[in-house]
C-alpha cells in the first residue's frame, strides 16, 4: 500500500494510468540522477585538475571540493516516492558504488574528458 504523503501526487493522476505513469517517471528520474552522478564526478575531477595548477587557492580549492554540488532532494514527496518504488526506499545518491567513485575523483582518480 502506498504511503500517505503519496497519495496527494498520486491522486492527481488518472487512476487507469496511475502505475505506467508512476513507473515511467520512476524510470526518467533515475536517467536523470545519473546524470546529475556524473556531472558531479566530472565537477570534481575538474575542480582536481584544476587546482593541481594552482598555488594557495589550489589546496582551499581541494579542501572545498564538494561544496556547492547539486542539493539533496530527500524529504521531498516525489523524490521520496521514487526511492520507495526504484530501490525499496534506499537513496542512489548515497550508495556505496556512488560515494567510493566521489572519494576517488577527489584524488583526481576519476576519467575526466581531459
């Protein structure tokens, strides 16, 4: 059964079309958390590289490699849902595979497009 806070974005549907479009979204979102993955590896491998040519600001630079990523969307009802349907309620933004490839850029471990 779905959950409450569900029920609202789901009533907004039509009701023969509820599971395919739910579904259908489900699926574009992930193709989109993908992307937003891979952008964020890119951005710092990039932010790496770049300050490997820096002097001061190139260490300030790595010790704020993460600061101002995308933001984090739990807690929101759509993206909540997602989670629930895609991975049994697990965040794919913060999985195992996804945070060791993060540490890694951060070491200018990543393939960049240089």
């Amino acid at each position: 059964m779905v959950n409450a806070p569900y029920c609202d974005l789901l009533d907004e549907l039509n009701c023969a079309d509820r599971c395919e479009a739910v579904i259908a979204l489900c699926k574009l979102v992930d193709k989109l958390i993908a992307d937003i993955q891979f952008l964020e590896l890119e951005c710092i491998s990039t932010r790496y590289l770049l300050s490997q040519h820096m002097d001061e600001e190139g260490e300030l630079l790595r010790m704020d490699i993460l600061s101002h990523l995308t933001g984090r969307y739990g807690g929101n009802p759509a993206y909540e849902l997602f989670k629930d349907i895609m991975y049994s309620g697990g965040d794919p933004m913060e999985f195992r595979d996804y945070l060791v490839k993060v540490r890694e850029a951060c070491k200018g471990n990543w393939p960049c497009w240089h």
